[in-house]
C-alpha cells in the first residue's frame, strides 16, 4: 500500500506547506505504479466518441495510426464500439487490466470517474479537461484530489493538452507527435510542448523522450515527474516549462539528486506582473519572484534561461558535450568581426577569453606566416587550407591548457558546399574533404574530452553535410552566436556544479519546532512583529554581529544606559507596533550629554505616542553611534513557491533603487554562501573603496551561517530585515533588525 503523501512528505521532505496548497491530494507510491503510469500496456479512453470532431474520437485514432500496440478500450455508455473497437458503459466493465485512462468528459463528472478507475485497479490518468481550480473551481479540484487519493490514482493534470510517452508511442496530445529523442519535457502549457517539439525537429539532431503536460498539479508534482525521468534509461536530459510549482521545495530536493546524473534546464514564465497574473489564471499555479527561484534553482544545479527559445540548444549542448573544468572559452574564425562580437558575447555572458599559452601561440605562428591574430581570439582568415584552418589550429587551442571550450564561428566547413563557384568541376571533391574535417574534428572532441560549439552563418541554410555530422556527433551547430555563447556558459555552469554538488544545500528544513524562546513567546501571544529589541536579542543569542544595545524604560535609565557608551550614542523607539520608527518620530541620532539624553527619550516617548497612540512601546533603544562604512543588507524572505530564502547585497536606504542582491534558499552551507557574496555586483564597493574598510567576507559568510541556523530552526520566522549591516575596521555591526513571524 502507499502512504498518503502528507505523511510520507512531512516525514521525507521536512517542510511546512500552506494550507492553500492542494499537494496533499495524491499517495506517494513505488516507481512500479509510474512505470505502469507511463508504460502502459492497456489503455481506457473514458469519454470515447463516434464524432472524429470530438477528442474522445481522435485520441482513439492517434493511438492506431502511430504504432501504440497495447489494448484500447473506449469508454461510453452511448456506444457498442468506437473505431471498431468494443465500447464498456464504464472503466469497471472492462474485461482486462488497465494500466492508464485519458479522460475527456465534463469537468463535473471527473471525480466519480476517478473512483471508478480506482475500484477497476487502474495506475493513473491523464486530464485533459479543463474547469477546476484554473476557473476559480477550487471546491471540485479539491474533491477530484481526495478521490485520487482514496482511489491511489495517480493523475496528470488536469488541464492540460496531454501527454506524449514518444517511444511508448502513447501519442496522447490530439492529432500531435512529439519529435523522438532523449530529452524528457515537463511543460505547465501544452501550446509550449508542442513549439519545442517543433524547435526539436528544426534542429534535427535532438528530440523527447516523454512529453509530459501538468496542467494544475492536482495530484502528481513537477518534482515527482522529475524523479521519474532522473531514472528512466531512454532519457538523457530535462527541459522544463515552469509557471509555478505547488511544491518547490520537494522539486530542489529532487532536482539536487537528478542534477548530478542528467542535466536539467528550464524557462521560468512569470518574469512580469503580467506574466504571474497570466500564470495564476492558466494553471492557479503559485508563482515565486523569478530571480528568487532560478537562485534556488541554480543553487540545486538547474540550469534557469531568460528565453524559452533556448531550452532546447541549450539542452542539447548539455547532454552532447563533455562537460568542461571551467569558464575558459577560445575562440577560433574565419572573419575579424565574427571574432569581436564572438568574444563581446562570451565576456557579457560572464564567460572568459583566456590568452592562449606562448607555446600554443608559437605552434600557430609555425602554420601561419600571414594571419591577422593568433592569440584568443583566433582568426585564421585568408587561409587556403581547410584542414588546417579547422581541424590543425582547432586541435593546438583545444589542447591549450588555458582553454575549456572552443567556439568555432564564421563560415567553417561551408563555402564550398553552400556557395559553389560557377565552374562545377572545382567542387567535386569539396564536399567529401570537409565532411572528413568534420569527422577529425568529432574524434578530437572525444579524444580530448572538451567541448567544441560551432556557430555557422550557414546553418539557417542546412546546406552542410558536414555541418550536419557535426550536429549528429556531439558537436553542436547553432545559427545564432548569443545561442552558442548561451550554450557554452550553461556547460561552464554545470561542471561547476558538478564540481561542488557536495558542498550546497540540501534543502532540508528539519521539523515545525521553534527552538527560540522570545518566537515561542511571540507566538503564543499571537504577535506577528517582533520589536527591533527582540529581535536584535534573538539575533545576538545566534552569535549574530549586533552592535551593543540596551533597553531603557525610564529616563533615569536613559541617562545610565548612554553614560555607560563612549561617546554619542542612538536612541530608537523599542515597540512590535511601529515598524517605521523614523516616521513615526522614534529615532535620534548622535545623542550626546545628559540632557540631550534626557530631552530625545522625552521626545521619542511624546511622538511614538501621538503616531500610534495604542502601540505597544517596551521603551528606549540605546545604542553607540558605529562609524560610517560599506552598508550591507541581510534578510530572509518565505517565497510562496520554494519557501524561506535567504538574501544578501547591497544595503542601507538605497538599497531598492540600487538593487543588487543575491538570494539561495534556506539553509545554506558556507559554499552557498560565499557564492552569493560574489553574485553581488558592486565587488569594487566590497574590497573597500577609497577611505571605507573592506567587507570581512568570512565574517559575512559567519552571519548568512548564522541566519540560516536562525530560520531553519525557528520555522516560524516569515521574514527578517537586516539593515544595515556596517563594515567598519572592526568588524560588521548589525544596526538595525525587525523580524516577523507567523502565527501557527
């Protein structure tokens, strides 16, 4: 039997969920009901019809036509036979087992459809049907989750298109086939399946191994189809089309897994306010901030794109080519302009172009007396040798211990095939000399074990049997420079990945238990916002950097308190109820001397009271006045899709306007977090500019250790605004804190 999947979740997965999300529908089950799922040997078609207008009639046809050799059996009560094959009233009238059921009935009708499927032992189904949650139906998605559940049937959609098992030849997307291979497609839009089906078969190398439509997720998960294509042999890689998951969390820890044995790459819809409104009324998805969750991606080894138009190059350089050691890109051309925009392409995708070693650069001067640059980038214009312009100088930058990649750009491997001359007996032979270039050069990638890229002007043209090979062999062939480029970074990525997998997160939050006794406090009082005092107390007993402070009630302990500091201290308003203690009138600043200490806690007190008159006030926050450096910002925020993330850049009253910030979901290991250190742009202000201390990194990496510690063990915690965080000569100073949490 399977456990329910919020048992088996809770237990494996250790993550709190939002009672809105339905991702308790299912059962979690043995990868022996998947296989059944999607291998079917026996298939019902529950809404079969007589009308070849009607998806219940051309589902029937697809499976005939297109090879599928298990049973078929139509499913309605109206009908004796559809397509000449008998009709059953119901899925329980079924004389043989059935493995997986398309439905194409009313949505209203689903449900009981599904227990039915359940009582006749049927593994799972495809729902092609629209009308639940996506159309504000929530109460009818929510009971077809429970009768999944009950039935433990496990359900693709529904909503959705279909779905295509390619070498099942369970053709199941309406009239449509996905272009075979060895890429396995996760899709939230069926439209998006069938344009990189279409994008798969215009490059004619690579092609789907299961084209799978989730629609709303009502029962199975993006990261359970994920763990089913990690271990299916016919499936080399993942390409994903994402709007929002219902469980992103469960889907990095799966994705962490996978990631090390098949690449992953996915296009992250909702990159607008537009973009999430439209994703919310397609599937009534969940959708994250996009620059959150392809952090989080990232830091589980997926590979996130800004254009959906590069899932599938991208995904084939990734599951065609050797992986490289590092970012170190040579190029090699036949034109000065294709070197520069070339080498303008791989420094803006963060890419480097590396100088060749003196020993390469001396073996290239050997095979070139006249050639207008031979360091990197390699341009070999007005050589009339082909072989060694492409195979020789190709086969020398390769074995450059500097170099990781080569791109290869211009008109390589094409003139003579593609552009003939007017005198037909000069190219008789030229076809079959670059076609052997092209083989040397595919027994060189092998041979050396780093990758080649290609970026042809005549490519647009297929006109190239050796281009052609090319592509077939491991190395490939794009039109566009920016694709290459984009293909070259995604593998520089991936072997870095490769290289620390062990040292990033898990994903693992233990437990709902809060530890922290001013959290377990807060939330039995049912307060949500924690006073800047509690919340600096909560930080400093995590071994936080805060800068000293102490609590004054009286103004007799006002004076005390700042005498005890050396020098002008900072007094603030301590209360949960005022968030904003500058409008508010709460905040004084370089406070000096008794009376000044005595007249800004007066004052304080005075304006706190007339900006909210019911606050809460616990009294005076005394502080030293810290000297000026680098202000940083610290914080974590609970994404709706993947949770608790923590945040690191930029800080201080600009820190809006400027920006700069870099994010990784909770907990982070120091690896994670040197990592996000170095994702800030502003490195120059880090290193200290001018008269300013720099940035104690490891220190830094000591407080992100620290709030992940914090958060991860309080899960209670929502939010938490660290701002600033000064770097002076002594150290970082924590200045100003708030935290929110959530009531349980």
């Amino acid at each position: 039997m399977c456990e329910t999947r919020l048992h088996a979740l809770q237990t494996y997965y250790h993550v709190t969920r939002p009672q809105s999300i339905r991702w308790f529908s299912g059962s979690v089950c043995t990868m022996d009901q998947l296989e059944r799922l999607f291998n079917p040997q026996a298939i019902a078609v529950i809404g079969a019809s007589q009308d070849p207008n009607k998806r219940g009639n051309y589902t029937i046809s697809d499976l005939l036509r297109w090879g599928y050799d298990g049973d078929i059996y139509p499913v309605n009560p109206k009908y004796d036979e559809v397509h000449d094959l008998p009709a059953y009233p119901s899925v329980l009238d079924i004389p043989g087992q059935v493995d997986l059921a398309f439905i194409v009935i009313p949505a209203q009708y689903v449900p009981e459809a599904i227990r039915e499927c359940g009582e006749a032992g049927v593994a799972g189904a495809v729902i092609n049907t629209a009308g639940f949650g996506e159309v504000g139906e929530e109460s009818l998605e929510d009971e077809l989750a429970v009768a999944a559940r009950e039935a433990n049937v496990r359900l693709i959609g529904p909503n959705i298109q279909g779905a295509d098992f390619v070498h099942q030849h369970v053709h199941l997307l309406g009239g449509i086939r996905t272009t075979p291979g060895k890429l396995g497609m996760i899709t939230q839009s069926g439209n998006m399946g069938i344009a990189l089906s279409v994008d798969a078969e215009d490059s004619g190398t690579v092609g789907f191994s299961y084209n799978i439509g989730v629609g709303n997720e009502t029962d199975l998960q993006f990261y359970e189809y994920l763990q089913f294509l990690g271990e299916e042999d016919n499936t080399d890689g993942v390409v994903m089309y994402v709007e929002g998951m219902n469980d992103g969390r469960a889907f990095l820890r799966e994705a962490r897994r996978v990631s090390r044995e098949k690449p992953i790459v996915v296009y992250k819809s909702g990159r607008t306010a537009e973009g999430r409104e439209s994703a919310k009324s397609h599937t009534a998805s969940l959708a994250g901030d996009v620059a959150v969750v392809e952090a989080a991606y990232r830091q589980a080894g997926v590979h996130p794109l800004d254009s959906v138009d590069l899932l599938v190059p991208v995904a084939e350089a990734l599951t065609t080519c050797p992986i490289p050691d590092g970012p170190n890109v040579a190029v090699l051309t036949d034109g000065g302009g294709h070197a520069t925009v070339t080498a303008d392409a791989i420094e803006r995708a963060g890419l480097e172009v590396p100088d060749l070693t003196s020993n390469t650069q001396e073996t290239l001067k050997e095979l070139y007396e006249l050639s207008p640059n031979l360091t990197n980038p390699v341009d070999v214009m007005g050589m009339s040798d082909h072989e060694t312009m492409w195979y020789d100088t190709a086969r020398h930058i390769l074995e450059d211990p500097n170099v990781d990649a080569l791109l290869i750009t211009g008109g390589a491997l094409g003139y003579e095939e593609c552009w003939w001359s007017d005198d037909e007996t000069e190219r008789e032979d030229e076809p079959t000399r670059d076609l052997n270039i092209a083989r040397k050069v595919a027994n060189m990638v092998d041979e050396v074990g780093k990758p080649v890229v290609f970026n042809s002007l005549w490519e647009e043209l297929r006109c190239s049997t050796a281009l052609e090979y090319l592509s077939e062999n491991g190395v490939p062939v794009y039109e566009e420079v920016d694709t290459a480029v984009e293909a070259l970074r995604a593998l520089a990525e991936y072997g870095d990945h490769l290289s620390h997998a062990g040292e990033k997160s898990d994903f693992v939050i233990d437990g709902d238990e809060n530890t922290n006794p001013l959290v377990v406090e807060a939330i039995g009082e049912n307060r949500s916002t924690l006073s800047e005092f509690e919340s600096k107390t909560i930080l400093a007993d995590h071994g936080a950097p805060v800068s000293s402070f102490e609590l004054a009630e009286t103004t007799e302990e006002a004076v005390e308190i700042a005498d005890g500091f050396d020098g002008p201290v900072a007094m603030k308003i301590a209360s949960p109820d005022i968030v904003h203690k500058t409008e508010a009138g709460g905040v004084e600043l370089g406070v000096e001397g008794e009376q000044s200490v005595r007249d800004a806690f007066e004052s304080i007190r005075t304006d706190a009271s007339e900006y909210d008159s019911a606050a809460r006030v616990e009294g005076v926050l005394i502080s030293p006045m810290v000297p000026s450096g680098i202000e940083l910002l610290v914080g974590v925020v609970n994404d709706p899709e993947i949770g608790p993330v923590v945040t690191c850049g930029i800080g201080g009253i600009l820190v809006e306007a400027i920006n700069d910030v870099a994010f990784r979901a909770l907990p982070v290991t120091e690896h994670d977090a040197k990592e996000m250190i170095d994702e800030i742009d502003a490195q120059a202000l880090l290193d200290g500019p001018r008269d300013l201390p720099a940035v104690e990194r490891d220190e830094l990496v000591e407080l992100l250790l620290s709030v992940s510690t914090l958060v991860t063990n309080n899960p209670a915690i929502e939010e938490l605004d660290i701002n600033p965080v000064v770097a002076t000569e002594d150290g970082l100073s924590i200045l100003d804190a708030s935290l929110e949490i959530g009531a349980e």
